[in-house]
C-alpha cells in the first residue's frame, strides 16, 4: 500500500514537474516570437521609410535613424525593455560593432601613414586638422560634460574630425558620381580621415580608457596610479604583440589558403574555418589586458590582407549581416538609450550643444579642405563641397555617442544631441552632390554632339561610311542634300569600312609614324581609288559649301565599331552615317544583309559619342542639275515626339534649305477623342505622366522652333495626322508608299507612345526602331529611302553627364 500511495505522489510530481518545463518553454517561445516580430518590424518600417525617400536620394542611414528613435521611444517598448533585455541588445550591437570594425579595418591600407602623402590625403589632413583645432578650442566651454575632461575633449574633438567612409563611399557610389575626379578624391580623403581618427581613437584608448557604469560599480576601490600605468603598458604591450603577430603571420597564412583555393573552384571547409579561427585569435589577444575588442577588431583588420579570396569572402558575408540582421538591431537599441524623454527640449543649452557640434563639423572642414583646395588649385566651389562631403558620420560615431553616456561622461540628452548632430551630416549630403552635377554640367560640352544643338555659326562635321562603290551615288546624295549654306558649310569625312582579313594583313606596310600602316592590298586600293575618283569628281563640279576628307576603318568585324567611335571623336563630328546591312538588288528588293555590317551598326548605335544616323538605300537617286536649277527630290520627315524624333527634325531643317529638295514634314498626333487611344490608355498601356508631360514640352518647343522657321515661310510643307493606335500608324505609313524618295525619322519615339506601342513586338531590324523597320521593309515601296537618326546617347546614369566628369 506505501508502495503504490509513493507511486502516486511520483506521478504528481512528474505531472507538475511536466507543466513547469511546458509553461517554461511557453514563455521562452512567446518572447522570441515576440522578439522576431518586432525584429521583422522594424526591419520593414525602415525599408518603408527608405522607399519613400528614395526619390530624395537620402541614403539609408537616415531613414534607419529616424525609425530607430521614433520605434526605440514608444512607451510600451521602453516598458517591454527590461534590463537583461537591455544587456542582451548590449551583447548583441557590441558583437556587430566588432564586425563592422574590423571589416572596416581589412579595407584600410595602414602603410598610406609612411608614404609621401598624396592630393586626396592632403585634403583629408587639412580638414582633420583644422576642425580637430576647432573642437579643441570650443568644446570645453559648451559643458558637454559636468567638468572638464582631457580625455573627453580629445576624443570627442576627434570623432568630429573623422569621416565615415562606408557610409560616404555608399552615398557617393549610389548619387553616380564615384567616377569623376571629384568623387574619386572624396572617397580616398574619407578614407584617409577615417583611417587616421579611428587609428588614433585606438592608440589613445590606451592611455584613456572608458569603462560604462556597471563595470565601474563593480569595482570597489579605485586604481591608483601605478595601477593605471600597469594597465596601460599591459594594453600596450598586448596591442604591440597582436601587431606584430597580424601584420608577419597573416599575409602568411591567408596567402597559403589562397593559394591552395585558386578562383573558380569552392572554398575548402577546413580552410574557411582555420581562417575564421585565426582572424578570432588575433582579434582576442589585446581584449585579455583590458584592451577594447571593438578597437581591437580594428586593429587586428588593418595588418590583415585586403586581396584575395579569403578577405573578399569574409567581407561579403560580415556586410552582409550587418545590413540585413544587425543594422535594424542597431538602430533600435540606438533609439532605446537615446531616450527622448530625458531630452531637454526647453533648455537653451541643449540647442547650443547641437548648433556648435554641427558648426565645428562643418566649418572645420571646409575650412581645412578649402585652404589645401587653395594650396592644390582647385577651385573654392569644389573645395567648399569637399569639406562638406567629408563632415559625413556613421555608425561607428553612433556608437560612440551613445557610449559617452554609458560610460557616465555625459547625460542621455548631450547623447542625443550628437545622434541628431550626425544626422544632420548625412541629410544634406543629396544636395551638395546635386550642385556638384549641376557645376558639372554647365562647364562640361554636354550634348556637344547632338545636331539640335549644334550652333549655326559652326560647320556641321559628318562621318559619311562606306561598304564600297555601291553606296557612291548615295553617298554623294547625301552630301548633297546636307550641304545647307555655303558657310558655314560641311566637312565630310568619306570612310571606308574595310573588314581586316588574314589577307589583306599580309599586305599592310608600316608608315613613318607609331601608329600608321599603308595598305597595299590590290583590291582595297582599287576600291578606295574608284570611291576617291567618284566623290572627288562630285566636288569639284560643285564644291562650294563641302570641304572633303578621305579616311579608312581597317579592322574586324569586332573591332570596326570602336575604331568608328574614336575616329568620330577625334574628328569632333556631329553625325556618323552608316549604310544599313543590307544592300540593294537590281529589281529594287533588299537582300539578306551581311550580318558584320548589322554587328557594326548595333555597337556603333550604342557607343557612338555623337548622333548617328542609319541610311537604307533604295535607289537614293542624285540630285540632277541643270544649267539654271535642280531636279527636285520629295523627302518627308516624321515627327511622333522624343529626343530621336527632334534629332531627326534638326537635320531636317538643314535638308529644306536645299533648292531641290521640296520637304514635307508629317507629324503624327495622338486622337484623344478616339475610343480606342482611350480603352488603350486604360487597359494594359503603362503611361508614365511626369516623363510624358516633360517630353511633350520639349517637342512642343522644339516643333513650334521649326514651324516658325521653315513652315511659316511657306519653304516646307506641313501634314498632320490625328492617329488613335498603332495599329492606324502602320497604316497611315502603308499610305506614303511612292510619295516621297526620301523618309527621314527618329529612331525611338517619345516615350509611352500610344501610337507605336506594340511595334516592337514584330520587329525585323530594332536597330531601326518601330517606325524606320516599317519603312525598311519588304512590304513596303521598293524606291523610297529612308535615313532614321538617333540622337546622341551618354554614356552613364547622369542624364546630361558622363560618368566620368572632370570638374576639379
């Protein structure tokens, strides 16, 4: 009977034993999802807020400070917060901080310090230097602390001269100006800056070393100064030895793993973990003595290789925790100790505080980088927008503010203050990029290439392109027709594209000078003497206006579109001809093309530095001249709108100051009142209104010019089509079959245009563009030519800019 009453009670105890483990694991499962959904919260408010401001072109950071103090300050969140939840989000940002930094550390180059420094490092020393003087001077009297403190004052005159150059490097590589000169040396200047203060935050360390309060209360007796001075020489010593060891052995071993893991083929596992211990081990050896681990992660990344595949990996992988898992951690316990509630808003102070923290910021580096900008001879603009790029803060000056306060140098409401401050460095970075481009883009030639803006005054310079004999009397046309005035006339450079054979590269000759060679080829040099004999006799029977050139694109298929563009470059020409790829049959049909010449066009039409035009000749008869006046030749232009369209109207305007040339210009308009552009419109057609609305004005402009130049005077004719779809284009260009010798059109049509949506869906040749392979076709009339244009397309993402301005 014991037995079995003892046999009960041990159920119950393992029944009740059994609900506490559950209820147990009930709580420990409720706060992690709750931890997870607040994880994933915060995470989408900032990727939200980011979206928003992306047409701002702010970067990340500042969304991600502004959710940080909004969600870190709600009340239910500052009570969900206990302290181990606070000690944990501690742990947790005290970890990634030792990855950012010692990522941070691979990407420095610590000998730049024994080299003769360089312009951009020039800038940044000046900059340092004058706002480290500055903050100096001015900080001890604004009591950012309760008393004076040389350890403060140092430090925090130190972080104002820092850059952060993560975060410049991102903002200058996303606003598309990582290219020019100025943003090659803002970024190697960040560089410098924050390579120098971080250094010296780590050295100094040593001597002044901060501790947060708990640690401080979990001390009992204060360290003399022997103790001190021990501690210091230990961190020393320890820093001194991790050094040595990181900068002699690493290059060692991350070089034998490299090695033994050449590129294209998969990381071994045992060589990715023994690298990951090294890194680790080297990281811990100076935090045994009382050193900083997040300074030493510095440090200790610094000596390591920046090359190769080990560091590339290790890179990537820790870049990318941090910006997927721990930025959001970051910026919410950043939020959570910058307490809002304990900021004093009301006191004067407080905003003083802020006023002079971004002042000293600001003033004491353009001061600095407009006295080396002076020194360097860059002009006071650039170097006003030197120093201000490089005021720019990051995470890591974050980090430190908010370890000010934990450290009990100062209250949560001067922390905040420098939170804000940062901020404030990193806003308005957009704008001074966007004066940089505007800058740019009044002293750089933009769009110098393009016929619309091609002065009067200026002759109009044409790299006409051959095949061979067959496109002379098209050749010699086209001169015609683009002749204009006498003055300021044309310049014609009549090239011939020559496709470089094995045999024809036996024959070359090398000239007198590096880069010459004559081609003795028997075949090419009666070809280019037949082209030379025909355009030479056409000019001196009629040479007023035309100034001739002969040159030769000799190369593979490959290389011809390259040697087409410097050639176009070198000559500063406004427009490049090419004949189209397929030539022209005896019964007026056009035949299969020869797929080299298509390859040429295509590269041609994406790299051209100037406008380029696509001739498809159908029997481009020549302009016969009698003894009083010429024969007349019907060409039409057409105008749908876009860049293209308006090219294609500037040479136009050209072609009608030719006595025989009778132009009739067609612009195709889109018939609101139709229900079918309506149902279009409302159905699967995607219209983007602000770029429409933009090109309209810019055709609208740009029609109206030459309505008021060539139509009003009764010299060009005028036709207007009122056209519902595409579908009424194509038909309304079946009805000019016959009409007109010569068609002149843009390559590409305004953008969202209803009138040729869907054409490019049944393209033969999209080199031509919707309008120009309807013209070109099969089914289309056998004796009209057509020329399409396509304006001068830069090069880059800055619309008006290369890349790679120079504006220093």
């Amino acid at each position: 009977m014991a037995s079995t009453n003892m046999s009960v009670n041990d159920f119950g105890s393992l029944s009740f034993g059994d609900s506490q483990c559950r209820g147990r694991l009930t709580e420990i499962f409720t706060k992690v999802a709750i931890n997870l959904l607040g994880f994933f919260l915060i995470a989408g408010f900032c990727n939200a807020l980011h979206y928003i401001l992306r047409p701002f072109s702010q970067p990340r950071i500042t969304s991600d400070i502004f959710v940080g103090l909004i969600i870190g300050n709600l009340g239910f969140v500052h009570r969900a917060v206990n302290k181990s939840t606070a000690k944990t989000l501690r742990f947790i940002v005290d970890f990634g901080m030792i990855c950012y930094m010692f990522v941070l550390g691979i990407e420095m180059d610590p000998y730049t310090i024994f080299k003769i420094p360089s312009k951009d490092a020039k800038v940044a020393y000046a900059g340092m230097v004058s706002t480290f003087i500055l903050a100096c001077a001015i900080t001890p009297f604004m009591h950012y602390t309760d008393r004076f403190g040389m350890d403060f004052t140092l430090s925090l005159s130190t972080m104002l001269a820092s850059t952060a150059s993560p975060v410049l490097t991102r903002l200058i590589t996303s606003l598309k100006i990582g290219k020019s000169d100025i943003g090659r040396l803002v970024i190697a200047a960040g560089m410098h800056s924050d390579f120098i203060s971080t250094l010296v935050i780590s050295l100094g360390y040593i001597i002044y070393p901060f501790t947060s309060k708990d640690e401080e209360e979990g001390k009992h007796v204060s360290p003399d100064a022997f103790s001190r001075f021990r501690a210091t020489i230990l961190m020393g010593c320890a820093l001194l030895f991790q050094a040595v060891v990181a900068a002699t052995l690493s290059p060692i071993f991350i070089n034998w793993v490299n090695n033994e893991n050449p590129e294209g083929k998969p990381m071994k596992g045992s060589h990715l973990v023994l690298s990951v211990a090294f890194m680790i081990l080297i990281c811990c050896c100076s935090p045994v003595y009382g050193y900083n681990p997040i300074l030493s992660a510095f440090m200790a990344g610094i000596f390591l290789p920046r090359e190769g595949r080990v560091s590339r990996w290790v890179v990537s992988k820790i870049n990318y925790l941090l910006s997927t898992i721990f930025y959001p951690i970051f910026f919410f316990w950043m939020g959570y100790e910058a307490n809002l509630g304990e900021f004093e808003l009301g006191s004067l102070m407080t905003w003083a505080r802020l006023f002079v923290l971004f002042g000293i910021a600001t003033i004491g580096k353009v001061s600095g980088t407009v006295i080396s900008g002076a020194m360097l001879g860059f002009n006071w603009p650039e170097s006003v927008a030197l120093g201000l790029l490089l005021t720019a803060k990051g995470h890591f000056h974050i980090y430190l503010a908010i370890a000010t306060n934990t450290a009990g140098k100062t209250s949560t409401s001067t922390s905040t203050v420098m939170i804000i401050g940062i901020f404030f460095t990193v806003v308005y970075v957009p704008s001074i990029v966007a004066q940089i481009i505007k800058r740019a883009r009044k002293r750089a030639p933009t769009h110098r290439m393009a016929l619309q803006l091609l002065d009067p005054a200026n002759e109009l310079r044409i790299l006409l392109c051959l095949h061979g004999p067959q496109n002379v009397p098209s050749t010699i046309n086209f001169m015609e027709i683009s002749r204009g005035i006498a003055n300021p006339g044309i310049v014609v450079y009549v090239t011939d594209m020559i496709e470089l054979t094995n045999e024809i590269a036996a024959t070359l000759v090398k000239g007198d000078g590096p880069d010459t060679v004559t081609v003795t080829d028997k075949a090419v040099v009666e070809m280019r003497n037949q082209v030379t004999a025909a355009v030479e006799a056409y000019v001196d029977q009629d040479s007023d206006g035309i100034m001739l050139r002969r040159m030769l694109a000799l190369s593979t298929f490959s290389g011809l579109p390259q040697d087409v563009c410097i050639l176009a470059e070198d000559l500063m020409v406004a427009l490049i001809i090419l004949p189209f790829h397929k030539s022209l049959h005896a019964d007026g049909t056009l035949d299969g093309g020869h797929s080299g010449f298509r390859y040429v066009n295509r590269k041609v039409l994406r790299n051209a530095p100037c406008s380029v035009g696509i001739l498809v000749d159908r029997g481009f008869r020549l302009l016969g001249k009698t003894s009083t006046s010429y024969a007349s030749l019907n060409v039409a232009v057409i105008f749908i709108g876009g860049k293209d369209d308006r090219e294609a109207l500037a040479y136009a305007g050209r072609v009608a100051r030719h006595p025989g040339v009778r132009l009739t210009v067609i612009r195709f308009l889109v018939d609101t009142n139709s229900d079918n552009a309506s149902r279009r419109a409302a159905g699967n057609y995607r219209i983007n209104i602000s770029e429409q609305e933009e090109e309209t004005n810019l055709d609208d402009e740009c029609f109206a010019g030459f309505y008021e130049r060539h139509v009003g005077g009764g010299h060009v004719s005028y036709l207007e089509k009122h056209l519902a779809n595409s579908a009424e284009t194509y038909s309304t260009l079946r009805s000019f079959e016959g009409q007109y010798s010569l068609v002149i059109v843009g390559r590409s049509g305004r953008v969202n245009s209803v009138l040729t949506f869907g054409m490019s869906d049944w393209q033969q040749c999209p080199e031509l563009g919707p309008i120009g392979d309807v013209l070109s076709g099969s089914e289309f009339s056998a004796t009209t030519s057509v020329l399409i244009i396509q304006q001068h397309n830069l090069r880059g993402e800055l619309d008006g800019l290369d890349d790679d301005f120079s504006i220093m």
